[in-house]
C-alpha cells in the first residue's frame, strides 16, 4: 500500500472496526491469553507470545477508549465547528498525554523497559519555542521522546510523519486535529517537508515544540553506508569524511534542521541523544529481544538562540552536534560493555 485509504473510509469503517474489534477481544480474552500462555511455553523467551499479546490487547483498549473520548470532543465542538479553537486543542493535548502515559507504561512494565535522562532539563515552557533533533534508533523512540516532551516537559509537541501512519485510527483522529503534518510515503516529498518544517516551525508558540529525526530514518549500519556514499555522489567528501568517523549514528540532513532553525530564530534547540534501543534493528532483533530488559539513557544538549551560529555555518555545526551524540553513545556503549565483563 503506498496511500492510506480515502478519509470517509477512514473514519467510518477503519475507526468503528477497530473499536468493534476491541469489543469483541475482550469478550474472547480468557481464550486468547491461554493460547497465549500455552505458546510461550513453546517459543524461546520469556513468556514472550503472552507479553505481546497483553500489550497489543491494552493498546486496542487505550486506542478504542481514546477514539471514544475523541467522538465527544467533536460532537462537545459543535460536531467539529470548534474543534481547532484553543480550548479544545488544550483538551486534545492534555488527552494526548494521558494516552501517551498509559500505553508507555504499560510498555515499559511488559517488556521490562527502563527510562531515564542523564541531565534532565528543567522546562516550564513559558519562554520560548523549541526545536528538538533527536538521533533516531531503535523501536519506538518518537513515542518515547513524545511522551517525555508532553507529559514530562509541559510542550505541545508537533510532529511531521509519513502517511500511512493514519492507518491507525487513533493516531490518524488525533494528529490530524492538531498542528501536525502526514506526508507521503512514497515518492520524492522533499519540498513537502520542507514547507511542513517551515509552517509548524514559523507558527509556534511558547509552549510548542517541534520533533525533528535529522537523519531521516531509524539508523542501520548499511544505511549509514549508503548515506555516507551518498554524500561522496553529491560532491560533498568532506561530509562523507565526517560521517565515516561517526560510527553510531547516520550523518544529519540538514535541510529541514535549518529550515526550522530559520523559521523559528527565536526557538530553543535541543539535540537528544540515546542508548539502549540499538540492538534492536529489524523486526527479528524486536521479537528475539523480547523481553527487552534494556535501560533506556537519554542525553539534552541545550543551545540558546542567541548561540546559534549564522547560516552559513550552520551546516557544519549541526555535524558538530551529531558528532557530540556519536562520541557519548560510544562512550555509554564501552561504560555498559565494560559493566557485563
């Protein structure tokens, strides 16, 4: 599929079929949980067919109860008539994050995940806007940086994501509704981002914060290959230089980071790295890894506006930030490896 389907059969059939669904799970639950259970004593791992079924089954329950609440706010708005206004973007924002609260936890108890930020920052979101680049590896990060951004920072997080994302139907009521952008998941969508970036960026508002991956895709080591090939195809060498010493990491685009910086000059940046999701590259790493037993380090490095340097070196200085990200993981992964000997 490269296009979700047409907005009414989004609505009406995916949204009503996935609550339907859910109903009828529960219903069934004592049969589904002892197949589960009886599986498990099967397949390698810790009760593992048992831990993802329970995670799916209170997903379904959080996502239906969540598209429940979201029919109310849209018939409580007039049947949608001021769905946009302040108030109601608060509410979805603040039902956003209790969602967010749940799911998380209850990722983080059944696959024994634990989360923490190294230099936590204090952040009433009252001054400025922010812009967070984030490396990007590893199942679930965007959630997990979502959910520290809206319900640990008091930020209203916006967000750019490809568009077959909406064929969850919770992620496709809620994000639609606030200042976010679905983009297409094929084809070239370059320009698409880049005025996505520079519309949520220009519109912000104290308490926004927009989410950024720079590298444009979940880091694997033939990805890092190919961009850093890239980067010698396009006559850039002095790049691909750069990235070749950057081991952890795939070297950033910096064409929407700086279209956000430009369209936000007053924002707040912070880049985040992490460790602790690595080690789970493809979706066979994520099913022989579970129960992940993994703890989850984060890393803020803050940079003023007033720091930021002009734009023509711009460039070069978010390579200087990733490099920074690169030489902490390297430094975290040998501290944890050291650790297991």
């Amino acid at each position: 599929m490269k296009r979700p389907p047409p907005y009414l059969v989004r609505r009406l059939v995916l949204a009503p079929a996935l609550v339907i669904g859910t109903v009828l799970a529960l219903a069934t639950i004592p049969l589904w949980f002892l197949i589960a259970a009886f599986a498990s004593r099967y397949v390698p791992g810790r009760w593992r067919v048992l831990r993802v079924s329970w995670f799916l089954m209170v997903y379904l329950v959080f996502e239906s109860l969540m598209l429940v609440m979201m029919l109310l706010l849209w018939i409580a708005s007039g049947f949608g008539w001021k769905i946009r206004s302040p108030r109601f973007q608060d509410v979805h924002y603040r039902t956003a994050g209790w969602w967010l609260r749940r799911v998380m936890g209850s990722a983080r108890l059944t696959f024994n995940l634990e989360t923490a930020v190294e230099n936590p920052v204090e952040d009433d979101a009252t001054d400025r806007p922010l812009l967070v680049f984030s490396r990007h590896a590893g199942p679930g990060d965007s959630f997990l940086l979502v959910d520290a951004l809206l319900n640990g920072g008091n930020r209203r997080p916006r967000i750019i994501l490809k568009d077959l994302l909406q064929l969850d139907p919770c992620v496709d009521v809620v994000l639609n509704r606030l200042p976010n952008r679905f983009i297409p998941s094929s084809g070239r969508a370059g320009q698409v981002v880049v005025d996505s970036i520079a519309e949520l960026s220009a519109g912000m508002g104290e308490a926004d914060a927009l989410v950024l991956f720079p590298e444009g895709g979940n880091f694997t080591p033939s990805r890092r290959e190919r961009a850093i090939e890239k980067l010698d195809e396009i006559g850039r060498p002095r790049l691909a230089e750069r990235a070749r010493q950057m081991r952890h990491v795939l070297p950033p685009k910096p064409t929407g980071a700086l279209t956000a910086i430009e369209a936000a000059p007053d924002a707040e940046i912070e880049f985040v790295g992490h460790v602790g999701l690595e080690q789970f590259i493809t979706a066979r790493d994520l099913w022989r890894g579970i129960p992940m037993d993994s703890n989850v380090v984060a890393r803020i490095w803050s940079v003023p506006p007033e720091d930021v340097p002009p734009e023509a070196e711009q460039e070069q200085w978010l390579y200087d930030q990733w490099q920074d990200i690169d030489e902490w993981i390297d430094a975290k992964l040998a501290e944890r490896n050291n650790s297991e000997v």
